[in-house]
C-alpha cells in the first residue's frame, strides 16, 4: 500500500547523513589511509633497508670468502713450504747419519759377506778402534812376560840376608844351579842388597802401570762394545730404511708426512712423521702383510691389529703412549698413528750405559707399577704381558725423566664378569712375547692352556728392575729364546742370584723377589705391587720390616711340572 507522504519524508530525513557526519567519516578515512600510507612507507623502508643489509652482507660474505680462500691458500703454501723444509731437512739427516756410519765403519767395524761353499753368510769384523786396543793390549802383555823374566833373573842374583838365611830345600838348589849357570853367575854377579830392593820397587812400580793401562784399556774396550751394539743397530737401521717401499717421504692419508724410520719388526715398520694437520711429530706404525699369505691369515692379522687399536684407543694415561688414529693404506697395509718420543727406549739406554743406579731404577719402576695399576682398575682389565725394556720409552732419553710404555699388541682383554685372580684367564697365545720375561706359568705344555692373571707383568717388572741394576738379565742372560725353551729355563728359574756388585740395598733385592717370586699363588698381583713399602717415596723404609713384609720368598721350592696340568702337591707350604 503507498505510505503516507509523511512517513516518507521522516524516512528520507533518518537515511539522508548530516553534513557533520560526513566531515567527520571523511576526516577518519583520510587518517586511515594516512596512517596506512605511513606504515607501508615505514614497510618499504625497512625493505629497502633490509635488503641494502643484506647486500652489505653478502659483499662481506663474499669478502670474507675471498679472504678465506686466500688464507687457505696461504696456508697450503705453508704446508708445502713445511712439506719441503721437513723434506729437505729428512734428506740431510739421512745423508749425516750415512756419513757418520761410513766414518765409524772403519773406526768400529762393519759387516762382510763370506762363502762357506754354496752359501754366503754375514761376518762381522772390528775396526781400527778395536784393533789398536788389542795391539795395545798385546804390548803390555809382552812387557809384563818381559818383567816375569826379568824378575827371575833378579831373584837369582837376590843376595844373601843375615835376617833371613837361606832354608836347605834352597841351598840344594842353589848348588844344582851353580854349575849350570856358572857362565851365567860370573856375567850376573850378585847384587848388594841396596841394588836389589831398588830394581825389585822399579819393577813393582811397572807392572803397576801396566795394570793400570790395562784397566784403561778394559774401560775404552767396554764404552766402544756399547758404542760398536749402537752402530751395529743403526747400520741395520738404515738398511731397513733403504729397503722400504716408504722411503721417498710419502704423505700417507693426505696428512702424515714420513721422516725416516725409527725401527723394523716382524711385519711392521714405525717412522718418525709430520702431522700436517695437528703441526706435530707423530710416530707412524705402517703395518704390512706378506702378499704371499692366504686370505684368512691377511683376515686374522688384521683382526689382531684391529684388537690392539682398539684396546689402545681407549686407554688414557700420562705414563701410555697415546694412540691418535687408524687408517688403511692399500689392501695389504694399514696404519697406526701414535704419539712421537723424541728420546730413545730402555734397552737401547742399557745397551749404552750397561746399567742404571738403584734411585734411577725404582724411578722407572714407580712409573712402570703405575702405568700397570691403571690397566687393572679400568673396566675391562688389561694384562700388558709383553712387558720388556724395548717397550719402555724414556721421554728425554735419559733414565732420570719421564716414561711411557708402549705396544699393545700381544695384551690380553680381561673378561670382567667371568675373572677370578686367583684362577686367572687361558693364555690362547702360548708360545708369543719374550721369554727373558715371561714368568714360569707362561711355558706350562699340558691338555689345557695355561692360566694368567695380570701376576704376568708383575713378574717382567722384577726382570726388568734386576736387569737395569745389574746389567744383565736375571734368567737365560746368554740364552736365546730357541735355547730358553728347549732348556726350560725360566721352568728351572726357582731363585734369583745376586752378583756381588754393584751394591743393591736389601729393599731393593726384596722387592724384586717379590716380583720374581716362582709360583704365582705367591706372587703378589698388580694392585698389591702398587702399595708396595718400596715404591712408597715419602715413608721411611726399614729393610727389616720390609723383609718381614715379604709375600713372595719361600724358604723351599719346588720345579713345576714341564708336561701336565698343575697339582697341589707340586707347590709347597710358603714360610714367611
């Protein structure tokens, strides 16, 4: 129906705004849009800011880059300017150290070849050094025999004494004598007795000299043996050197860089190398298999080396040489990495010096027992057992510093769950390591392997000890490991012997038959080694009370048995 007119007009008025309103929705629209405006001007410049930032930064990345680059190629240069300065300088200490044994060739000696019928064999002959000592030593032989003669020429013109009148066996002789030597007697009258006791004091005053030559000689004789077991071992040295196929200074695994070689076993050789890396001296243990092997044995060589880089990996002591890392060169070689010594190792120190002072040796013997008790209180345990002063490094190659034992490679996993001291574990490897230091349970042949605990390395640390004393080794001195096993030797090694000199406390000796006690049952164990009132450097030690102390010294002892398994019978009642 149409509305009223009025109605009409009131509805217009109510919808048509004011012009108040408007202004107002106007003003507040435009403020919007201002402020729209202004923050999309802020946006913007923040954009543009962002992206001049980002600009700015990616210049400098780029800089940093292009510094980077340059710095590495700064750096490679001065890896290869240590490359070639360490290079160089191998060359020269290898030609020196040639040098130096072409010289002492002819001053100590040198090895010839020499046929024995269809076959050459290497001889040995001495020096000029030697050769003039013997002269010298054969001089003084002739002018003692001449002073001997002399002497009895003297004692016939020795005159009468009232003090002392001749005895009738003398006169007898005398008259014998006389006719025979009439012609002699009257060229030979006899002397006053003023002219005897004055040639007899010349005559004891020169075979006085001459013994005292004669022990200068002896001394130069034994400085030049120990000098001539040192040349022999570098003439072997630089053989192997010459021989090897890493001779050239090779870089192995793009990091080491090899020196020269230290020293050659069975199937490995250990070089002195550069860590290019790291910017330090490294030892390199580069072990090789024999191409001739079948494929298991490469696999079990392998395995074993494997074993010993794994047990050494772990292993973290100040007095253990550090092993730093593992890598293959080919199929038939593979690495070791360990930390470099600059000094050389106890067998080579007593090769020189024959033997160390007692402070010296228990220095080393301190250090040796703690390296050992912290084989036996990490989990699992570790029996060293190749033990031996060729393992032994002295850090400053002298016997007053530091050591470090080395080679793993015949040590022995204790199985933690299953191990019982006194019982001991099986020794799989029967017939390895060095016999001079093996203890008697070590050759036991029976139906069974034998059992060993870590009593093993207690038993190399007391030959050790007596060997560095006295200069020679406790057991099968002269022996070689053929004549060791055939003759059993150590089997038979029920007591030690002391030499007379040098002079050696009574701790000292003590403490190495404890170590050398024969039975194991007796033997003291590592950790029991460890407390021992000996290798205690701050309590006062009574020989006595030490020798009260003693666990291992049995008043009787008993052989065991080279062929069966153990009884009791065989091991008798230990007297304390």
């Amino acid at each position: 129906a149409p509305m009223p007119s009025c109605s009409h007009k009131a509805i217009q008025v109510l919808i048509q705004p004011s012009p108040k309103d408007s202004e107002l929705t106007l003003t507040k629209l435009k403020t919007l849009e201002k402020e729209k405006n202004s923050k999309l001007e802020k946006k913007e410049g923040r954009i543009d800011d962002l992206l001049r930032a980002n600009c700015d930064l990616r210049q400098q990345v780029e800089e940093q880059q292009k510094i980077l680059e340059r710095y590495k190629e700064r750096l490679n240069k001065c890896a290869n300017m240590n490359k070639k300065l360490l290079t160089e300088k191998s060359k020269q200490e290898k030609m020196a150290c040639r040098d130096k044994s072409m010289q002492d060739r002819l001053r100590l000696g040198h090895f010839t070849t020499v046929r024995h019928g269809a076959s050459f064999t290497e001889q040995w002959t001495d020096g000029y050094a030697f050769q003039n000592l013997i002269k010298s030593q054969e001089q003084i032989n002739m002018q003692r025999e001449d002073i001997e003669r002399q002497k009895k020429l003297l004692g016939k013109r020795k005159p009468p004494t009232a003090l002392t009148p001749p005895s009738n066996v003398e006169q007898n002789k005398r008259k014998k004598n006389l006719l025979a030597n009439n012609f002699h007697s009257i060229l030979s009258p006899r002397l006053s007795l003023a002219e005897y006791r004055e040639q007899e004091e010349i005559f004891k005053l020169r075979m006085g000299r001459l013994k005292k030559e004669e022990a200068e000689i002896q001394t130069e004789l034994e400085q030049l043996e120990r000098i001539r077991s040192l040349h022999i071992r570098e003439l072997k040295r630089i053989y192997n050197e010459d021989n090897s196929q890493f001779k050239d200074n090779p870089t192995l695994n793009d990091r080491y860089l090899l020196l020269h070689l230290l020293g050659r076993g069975g199937f490995s050789e250990v070089f002195k190398a550069f860590d290019l890396t790291e910017q330090r001296y490294v030892a390199i243990k580069i072990h090789q298999l024999n191409k001739n092997w079948r494929e298991d044995k490469k696999q079990s060589y392998h395995k074993h080396a494997c074993r010993e880089y794994r047990i050494h990996k772990e292993l973290d002591h100040p007095r253990i040489v550090k092993l730093y890392d593992y890598f293959s060169i080919n199929t038939d070689s593979f690495c070791t990495v360990l930390e470099y010594c600059a000094g050389n190792d106890l067998d080579s120190y007593l090769k020189q010096n024959k033997s160390l002072t007692e402070k010296e040796g228990r220095s080393i013997v301190m250090q040796l027992v703690n390296a050992l008790k912290y084989l036996n209180q990490i989990r699992p345990p570790i029996i060293h057992y190749d033990l031996k002063p060729g393992n032994i490094l002295l850090v400053n190659g002298t016997a007053s510093g530091e050591i470090k034992i080395t080679d793993f490679g015949l040590s022995k996993i204790v199985d933690d769950d299953n191990y019982n001291l006194a019982d001991g574990i099986e020794l799989t490897s029967q017939g390895a390591g060095t016999y001079w230091y093996l203890p008697p349970e070590c050759f036991i042949v029976g139906k069974d392997p034998p059992k060993i605990s870590n009593k093993v390395d207690v038993w190399a640390v007391g030959v050790i000890f007596y060997q560095s004393l006295y200069g020679r080794k406790p057991f099968g001195h002269n022996q070689t490991q053929q004549d060791i096993l055939q003759e059993n030797t150590i089997l038979k090694a029920t007591e030690v012997q002391f030499p007379p000199k040098p002079v050696v406390t009574m701790e000292a000796k003590a403490f190495i038959r404890r170590c050398l006690t024969y039975h194991k049952e007796d033997r003291v164990d590592v950790l029991q080694l460890a407390s021992d009132p000996f290798l205690m450097p701050n309590i006062r030690r009574n020989p006595q009370s030490v020798t009260d102390r003693m666990t291992g010294c049995c008043k009787s002892v008993h052989k065991l048995p080279v062929v069966g398994s153990i009884e009791p019978k065989d091991f008798p009642t230990c007297m304390h």
